[in-house]
C-alpha cells in the first residue's frame, strides 16, 4: 500500500508541472514517450532468482539518526574508494534534500561520509556544497559525479546547480536559467569554480551521477547529460542525449567531448578492455540499455545499439528481463570495470509490476554481453543486492574481487535510505 502511495505521489509530481511555465510541453513530451514505449516493448522472460543467496548485509550510510529530522531525503548516491587499492577509503556523497526524494528541487546540497574500514562504519556527516557556497542562495546542488586523479593525488567532483525553485519542466522548456556545473579539486568543498560551460542551445544539464574515469594517460572523463530543445511550428521538440566532458589538467580547465545517441540521458563511463564504453539509461521506449563506444578517449561516440542482456522495464512490458534498468524511462545504473571485464548494478523489476525493485549486480567480460540472470555454465554471474524498492546505485573496488556498492533502497520506496554493502565477486 505504502509503495502503491509512493507513485501516486511521483505521479503527482509530473502533474503539477502543468501549472508552471513550459508545464504543458514537457507534460506533452513524457505522454509521447510513454506512448513510444508503449508501441516498442519487448516481451522479455523473468529471469528466476529463487534459488539465489540471500543479499549480503548492508549498513546504513544515510541518513544517520541524528538527521533523519532535518532532511527529507537522502538520494543520489556517488561512491570513491580513494588509495591504497589494498586499504581504501571510502567517500560517499549524496544529495540531501529537505523537501523529499521525489521533488528534484527546492534547497538541496551535497554532503558526504568517510569510511576507512571498507563501508562497516562511517565519519560524521559534512557539507560538500550548497547554494551559498555556489554563488546561488538557497538554490539546488547535486548530480555528484567524482573522480580520484591518481597523477595529483587529489579528488576532483563536478556538481550541477539551479535556482532552488525551478522545476525540470521550466529548465527544460527554456522558462528559467540553464542549470550550471561547478567543480571542486578537494572533497571538503572549500574552494569552488566553474565547471565547463554548456552551449548555448542547451537547457537542462546534469553532471553523471555517480563517477567517472581517469584514463591512463591522465585524462578525466565525466559523464553528463543534456536536453537541448528545436522549436517547430507547432511545437517544440526536446533532444535528450548523454555525453562527456574532459579535463586534460587534473580539473583545471573542461571542454566537451562526444555525444552519444539521441533519447538518452543519465549515463556511465568505463574503460572495458582498453576502450570507453558509455552506458545509458534509454529513453526512446525499446525497453534496452543504450551503449556507446569511444576509441578517442571520449572525443566522439559509435552507437553500438541497445545492449544485450540489459532490459529496462517499461510500459506495458510483462517481463523484467535478463538484466532490467527499469521505470518510465529506465533508471540510472552503475557500470565499473574490473579484472578481466565489468560490472553492472540495476534493478531489475518486480512480477507485481514495481520497476524500481531488486538490485542485482551482474558481471560480463566485454561490458557488451550479459546473457541471461543465471548462465553459470557461460561463466556469468549475477547477485541479488536488495530484495525490495531500489533506485540509483555507484559500484567501487576495495579489493582484489571485491566491491562496494552504495545503493538507494527501502521497505515501501526506494528513497528511504542510502545502504552499503561489500560483494565479492568472481572474475568475469
């Protein structure tokens, strides 16, 4: 009843967007994706997961009891695991949000916990960034997206920031300011700057979330996203799409790289077997990750189609999947390499009809193929996380065969915390 309650709720959400300027045309354009998704579904088989382990235990990174009065909501979770690879720490950022974890807006800033013991215990909370500390009072701070730049020894974060009140629909539909990234080169947040600066024809625009790549010869790769909107006669279109933006010089100074295929969004970089890959949450209703590949070091993107084994439950749909990224337009998922391969965290999708339900991490040799849930005699593997609500997730390694996973879960929503838990996992 609780998550039934919950959707209502994110429902809601949307439709109040209708009373705001540009409400109508943005309404218009989620009823038109939900109606391609409708059209384009895939019947895809549940994957059985009954005779999986339990999911391994898990601690409570937010919120800590002393804040559960003062925030809304905890969300959006990014996760580094800073040097030695053998002993690390852990950074874990989020955004803190007073007014709840459906409304993207209103004051929101960016905080984060330490933990030096691989996740089992955690520092106090401490402020990354808010408005004030971004030149923007009371405003919206978050999309953390992270990187540790191993040449400096130093961590760089890029955050996305609006004015606290205004919606995604007047951002989107060019009715308020274009949203702006900042970065900062410490992750106290002491000192912050200018992040790289968007073209002009874009409107909305969010930073990862989650982590990005350091390549080896230095370069920094952060994922990001943009809407950029094409005013017709009768109407405006809005273009969704996922691209990167690279620093040469540890986070001194930004410029854009490729862009990936149109109707995406929140994204994920990795380098798999020695090339970029660009996993992102699909929108065009195909009800498949979408993925890219970079062979430039993220100068420009090959559209390698919706990949195979990543399902996203969308309307209608009455299977979740192999791999799901499920919800109205998928979800934002977690994508690492590792040893001999990568890893993949998501949700997978309930037979009740939830989409944002049962976390798994799924392992795959190339980034590119996943097969099916439980393929042990393929040499795949799959484990389930959280059996529950679930939403946005970061992977890190903290080990040889060993990963930590920061992940939004619940009883009834998947916005009622933010849990960690450490998963030793096979060579792909």
């Amino acid at each position: 009843m609780m998550a039934g309650l919950y959707y209502w709720k994110v429902i809601g959400h949307h439709l109040r967007n209708l009373a705001l300027p540009g409400g109508v045309a943005f309404f218009l354009m989620l009823v038109e994706l939900l109606v391609k998704q409708c059209f384009r579904r895939r019947s895809v088989p549940v994957p059985n997961l009954a005779a999986e382990p339990d999911p391994p235990p898990a601690t409570v990174v937010f919120p800590p009891n002393e804040q559960i009065a003062r925030a809304g909501a905890y969300r959006i979770p990014s996760l580094l695991a800073l040097p030695p690879a053998a002993s690390p720490v852990l950074l874990s950022f989020a955004e803190e949000r007073t007014i709840g974890g459906v409304e993207d807006g209103g004051p929101v800033r960016v905080v984060v916990r330490r933990s030096g013991d691989r996740g089992q215990t955690w520092s106090a909370v401490a402020l990354v960034a808010d408005g004030d500390s971004v030149g923007i009072p009371g405003g919206t701070v978050g999309n953390p997206c992270a990187i540790y730049d191993a040449v400096r020894g130093r961590v760089v974060l890029l955050l996305s920031a609006s004015e606290a009140y205004e919606s995604e629909a007047t951002i989107w539909c060019g009715h308020a300011a274009a949203r702006r990234v900042f970065v900062t080169t410490s992750c106290d947040g002491a000192a912050w700057s200018a992040g790289p600066t968007s073209p002009s024809g874009w409107t909305w625009y969010a930073t990862g979330p989650g982590v990005g790549v350091q390549l080896p010869g230095g370069r920094l790769v952060f994922p990001c996203n943009h809407v950029s909107p094409t005013r017709g006669w009768l109407r405006t279109r809005y273009e969704l799409r996922s691209h990167v933006v690279i620093s040469d010089d540890g986070g001194g100074s930004f410029r854009l790289g490729g862009e990936g295929p149109a109707e995406c969004n929140e994204a994920q970089v990795a380098l798999v077997g020695g090339r970029l890959l660009l996993s992102m949450r699909d929108w065009s209703g195909r009800g498949r990750r979408r993925v890219a590949v970079s062979e430039d070091e993220g100068e420009s993107w090959r559209d390698l189609g919706h990949a195979g084994g990543l399902v996203q439950k969308t309307c209608g749909s009455n299977g979740a999947g192999d791999l799901p990224d499920p919800g109205f337009a998928g979800c934002q998922a977690s994508l690492l390499a590792v040893p001999g391969g990568a890893l993949y965290c998501g949700p997978l999708g309930a037979p009740s009809g939830l989409t944002r339900h049962t976390l798994l991490l799924r392992a795959s040799r190339d980034g590119l193929s996943w097969g099916g849930a439980a393929e042990p005699s393929a040499g795949l593997w799959a484990r389930v996380l959280h059996r529950g609500p679930v939403a946005y997730s970061c992977v890190a390694r903290v080990g040889e065969g060993l990963v930590a996973v920061l992940y939004e879960a619940g009883e009834t929503r998947p916005d009622e915390q933010i849990r960690c838990c450490l998963v030793a996992h096979p060579a792909p």
